[in-house]
C-alpha cells in the first residue's frame, strides 16, 4: 500500500437483519452525505450484492483524513444507531490501493441514485 498519503478507499461489507434494509439505506445514506458535506470524504457507494451482502465502496483524501473525519463527535448520532441496529454481522474492512480508474460519476438530478435521500 501506498505511504505517501494518496486516495484511501476501502471497501465495506455487512450482513442486514431481515425487513432492515430500507431503514439501514436511509442511514446510511444521511451519514454519507454528512461525511461529505462536513468532514472531507470524497463520498461512497453502496450496493447490495446478490449474495445479500450489503457492499459500501468508500474513499478519502488520504488514511489521515478518514481519521480526521471520524474521529470528531458523531455526525449524526441517531442515524448511526440506526445503521446499527439493522446490521446483523459486519464483515472486515478491505483497505484497497488505486491503481487504475476509469469510474465516472452517477448522473445527479438533483436527488441522489433510486431517491434515497
């Protein structure tokens, strides 16, 4: 892994309790606008996998900014108790190194992908 304070992405990966799943999207959904509006991320997508694991592809400016950025009081306690709640089992952060992108933003409407704000 790069050293020198390039992009940090990582990939994320959960397991939702039955019937959670629009209540776990609305979470996480405030959280993630709230991380890029307020705290320096670069934004994240999330997808669900046809295994029925929930799939959340993240990036930041660098390792340190997501410590920065994370490690302020919450953005939005009640919405990350939220999130808690509907996830079943967490699986193991993927910290993952660019080395080729060609991923070109969603198109924006004014309201973000499938109305989940």
């Amino acid at each position: 892994m790069h050293s020198d304070g390039s992009v940090f992405c990582a990939l994320y990966r959960w397991r939702l309790h039955p019937g959670s799943e629009e209540s776990f999207v609305q979470a996480w959904s405030r959280i993630t606008g709230l991380l890029l509006a307020e705290r320096g991320s670069l934004g994240s997508r999330l997808h669900r996998g046809p295994d029925d694991i929930w799939y959340s592809y993240t990036q930041w400016p660098s390792a340190a900014a997501k410590v920065e950025g994370l490690s302020r009081p919450s953005v939005d306690p009640d919405a990350w108790a939220q999130l808690r709640a509907a996830i079943a089992e967490s699986l193991p952060e993927l910290i993952l190194e660019p080395e080729s992108d060609f991923l070109a933003p969603l198109p924006r409407d004014g309201a973000s992908i499938n109305s989940m704000s």
